[in-house]
C-alpha cells in the first residue's frame, strides 16, 4: 500500500497544476465548460482522497479511493479532450495525464491493499 501522506500530497500538487491552468484557459478566454470540467475532475481526486483518510470504516476508505480513481479517468479523458481541439497543447496534456496515471496507480495499489484486509 502507498503511504497515504504521499498519495495526498501528490494529489494535492496535481490539483494545483489543474487550477493553474484552469485560470490560464479562463485568462485567454478559452473553452469554460471543458475548463470547468478538468477543474472539478482534476480537483476531486485529492478531495475523495482526503475523505478516505477521514473514513468510518474499511468499506467506506475503499469506496472513497474507487471515487477518486474515477475522477482520475475523468481527468484524462477532459484532458485529452482539451488537446485534441486545441484548447491544450501537447506537453501540458503529456504532463498532467502522466500525472493523473500515476495517481492512478497509486489509488489502485491503496484499493487492492485495503480488499485484501476486507477479506
């Protein structure tokens, strides 16, 4: 299992880079509704990581992860998205999907660990 102080502040950062460039679209005036998208998927890993680390039980941590895994895929599907009609260019979206993947990883690494306890 990753230690959950590493995932979140990894989570954390990620989600200042989301708002980072959110507020750099919203500057140049460029697509609010994809923007608001990777925002709200972009930011919620780190917030259903924090309410995992907060959970009343087992089952509860694990439904938290299973949530901030999906908005990671959510993530990298808005991202791709903003590339591909040119909202983003390549080396932002390389970056941050490289990142979302890695959180990804990390969550499912947390998910598998914790079914096994369930067990």
């Amino acid at each position: 299992m990753v230690n959950k102080n590493v995932l979140l502040d990894r989570s954390v950062e990620f989600a200042v880079k989301i708002v980072k460039l959110v507020q750099s679209l919203h500057e140049e005036k460029k697509d609010e509704l994809l923007a608001r998208e990777i925002f709200k998927s972009g930011t919620k890993i780190g917030a259903r990581l924090r309410e995992a680390e907060h959970s009343e039980n087992l089952e509860h941590f694990v439904d938290c992860l299973q949530r901030a895994n999906s908005k990671a895929i959510q993530v990298d599907f808005h991202l791709d998205l903003a590339y591909r009609v040119d909202i983003i260019n390549q080396e932002t979206n390389d970056s941050l999907k490289r990142e979302a993947s890695l959180l990804r990883k990390m969550i499912e690494a947390n998910i598998k660990a914790a079914k096994q306890k369930i067990k």
